[in-house]
C-alpha cells in the first residue's frame, strides 16, 4: 500500500512539472509574433460525422470536452476504488481531509460572491476558485523531499479526492445548456446497459467502452457537459478479480491511462487553456471584480476554508489529527490548495469562454496569480515548518 502511494505521488508530481512547463509555453507563444497561429491552432474546425451524427467543434473544445471526459474518467475510476477499498472506506479517515474539502470550496465561493454579486454575468464564475489541482500541488510538496511526512501527502490526495467530487457536482448541476431529452434518454439506455454488464459479470472491457463512447456523444448532445459521462462510465467498470486471470479490470485501465492522463492530456490541456496575452492586458482587466474575486478565492478562501474547517472538525471530536502532522503542516497544505490552475481553468471555460462573457475581463489572470501565490507561500512554508521537526 504504502510503495504504491509512493509511485502514485511521484507520478503526481512529474505531471506538475510538465503541465508548469506547458503553461509557459502557452504564455510564451500568446505573447509572442506567434500568438495568431497560437489562436488559429486552437480555433481549428475539427469534424466527425457517421451518418446524420454530426459532432463539428473546434479544436479547444475537443480538447475540453472530449480529452477532458477520459481526465473525469480516470479521476471515477480512482474514486470507484478509494471508496470501496482504498482511504475513503474509513469513515475515520475521511473525516480531516472531507471536512477541510468543503471548507476549501465554500470560503472562496463566498469570496468570489461577495465581490461579484452585484455583476450577473460575473456571478456565472463563482465556482472557479473552489477547485484544487492535484497534480501542482504534489509537484510542490515534491520539492520538499523525505521531510514531507507519507500521512500529509495521504491528506492532500484525500482532500483533493473530495475537491474532484464537489467539482463533478458543480458541473453536473449547474453547467448545462439546452436539454435535449432525446440525448438523455440514448444517455439513460446506455447507463442501464452498463449496469446489466457489471451485474452479469462481464470482465471485458470492450462492451463497456463501447456503451461509454455513445454515451459520450448522447451526454455531449444533451447539453449536460460531456465529461460527466466519464465518471459515469468509471462507475461500472468492475473492480473485482477476474476469476481465471486474477486481475481487476477497474485497475488495470487506472493504471493504463494515469500515464496517458498525467504526461499527455492535462498538459495539453494546460497549453490549450492557458494562452493568457498580458500585452493586450488593460487596468481594467486587471482590476475587474472578477479577477480579484477569483485570486482573493484561491490564495486566501482556500487557506482560510481548508484550516478553519479542518481544525473545527478536530476540536469537536469528529476527526485526527493524522500521525507525525502537525497544525503547521496542515497549514501548509492549505496554502497549497490554492493552486486551483487546470480545475479552475476548466470551470473557467463553461462559465465564461463559450459563452463570450469574459471579454470584460481574463479569468485565467486570477488563476494563473492566484496559484503562483499559493505555491510559492505554501513551499516556503513548509519548507520552514518540515525544518523544525528536524
């Protein structure tokens, strides 16, 4: 348990760099004589059409809604297991990291609300600081090296787990468009399918991806957003034994597409979202509510919401202290979590970008200061709290 938790977090962290590494490269080429080709790349008409299924959708939302959906289908299928087997199948365990989640989610959206409810179509952004990128904050924790106590990354995961299962809410409930409910029916036949060949047994995996892939389509058509449909698909892959070969289904695809996720599709994503073009940049952008609501959310909701609630928890006896963690350490992971960056920028593209509504103001320059600020308070931090248990 403990060795692959191990090579889970060094996954983890080497992602980060690359997604720091593709998200300076976005900047770069936004900036840069090369921006127009930077914004034509991404605005690149890509169609497939089977008969009178048509999907015609530029390049950045296949990135967003197709890539994305195999990203949510991963972060299920982790779920799936931490739930039925893994460090949320403690009620004692969960407890410090759930409690802290929701505080993590709930301070900055009361930040952002407050200085943005006066504006209606900057309201539609309040969820963006609510998120935590799992694979930036690892990255930083990382850095620290064999100081950093396996129970305090183990608190990060779990309330990071948390964080991605407050964030599929959000998108399920509140970031849809026109209901199509001849899609949500092809959607609803393709989740009763699924469940009859997880009731019946079925090792296979083709058959269920191929259920999922028109359930895909069915959920992108519906407009409820398509990446839903990979957790949804995550749920069914059965995670018991096989009985001739011994191997879980749910484990092996885990283990086959965490690569593919961590390396490939989140810096891509990363690259595609976070073309920001400070030049073009004026004090209104800058100063917009918005903006400041969404970095006043993650660098300082997320800290305030994650301790306070944390420690709440512990005073009243509902949760623990883990072993070898201490209050400054936790606060630490706190700062942490205000690194928002790939979550946040998702949630800022269903919110704002296909829609047109921020071309008042940038989310991704909230973000992008919002998370610099958390990494770089949170590392030294840390790196001054780890020092004194020497």
């Amino acid at each position: 348990m403990v060795s692959a938790i191990k090579a889970f977090l060094k996954l983890e962290s080497a992602s980060g760099i690359l997604l720091i590494i593709a998200a300076l490269l976005a900047v770069a080429l936004a900036n840069s004589p090369f921006s127009n080709y930077y914004d034509l790349l991404l605005d690149t008409p890509v169609e497939i059409r089977v008969g009178a299924i048509q999907i015609a959708k530029p390049l950045l939302l296949w990135v967003n809604d197709g890539l994305m959906a195999v990203f949510f289908f991963v972060v299920g299928l982790e779920l799936k297991r931490e739930i039925l087997e893994g460090e949320l199948a403690s009620a004692q365990a969960i407890a410090l990291p759930a409690f802290g989640a929701l505080g993590g989610m709930v301070a900055p959206a009361l930040i952002y609300i407050l200085m943005n409810g006066h504006d209606p179509v900057a309201l539609k952004g309040w969820a963006i600081p609510t998120a935590t990128d799992i694979a930036f904050a690892l990255a930083i924790l990382t850095l620290l090296g064999k100081r950093v106590p396996l129970a305090l990354k183990t608190f990060l995961v779990s309330l990071a787990i948390f964080d991605d299962i407050g964030a599929i809410i959000i998108i399920a409930i509140f970031f849809t468009s026109n209901i199509s409910a001849i899609s949500l029916i092809v959607g609803a036949v393709c989740i009763v399918a699924l469940a009859l060949l997880n009731r019946m047994n079925i090792y296979k995996l083709t058959p269920y991806l191929l259920f999922g892939l028109v359930m895909w389509v069915a959920v992108l058509k519906s407009g409820v957003h398509a990446t839903l449909a990979g957790v949804l698909l995550a749920m069914f892959i059965p995670l018991a034994r096989e009985p001739k070969s011994g191997r879980s289904p749910l484990k092996d695809m885990e283990r086959d597409l965490h690569s593919i996720v961590a390396f490939a599709i989140l810096p891509i994503f990363a690259f595609s979202n976070s073309g920001l073009n400070v030049s073009a940049m004026g004090i209104e952008e800058i100063l917009h509510p918005a903006t400041i609501g969404i970095a006043l959310g993650l660098f300082i909701g997320k800290q305030l919401g994650v301790f306070t609630f944390a420690w709440l928890a512990v005073k009243t006896g509902l949760a623990k202290l883990p072993t070898n963690v201490n209050w400054s350490m936790i606060y630490g992971v706190s700062l942490l979590c205000g690194i928002g960056f790939t979550m946040s920028l998702f949630i800022g593209s269903l919110a704002f970008e296909s829609s047109g509504d921020n071309l008042l103001f940038d989310e991704r320059l909230g973000i992008i200061v919002a998370s610099t600020l958390s990494a770089l308070c949170g590392y030294f931090w840390l790196n001054k709290a780890l020092s004194k248990e020497i």
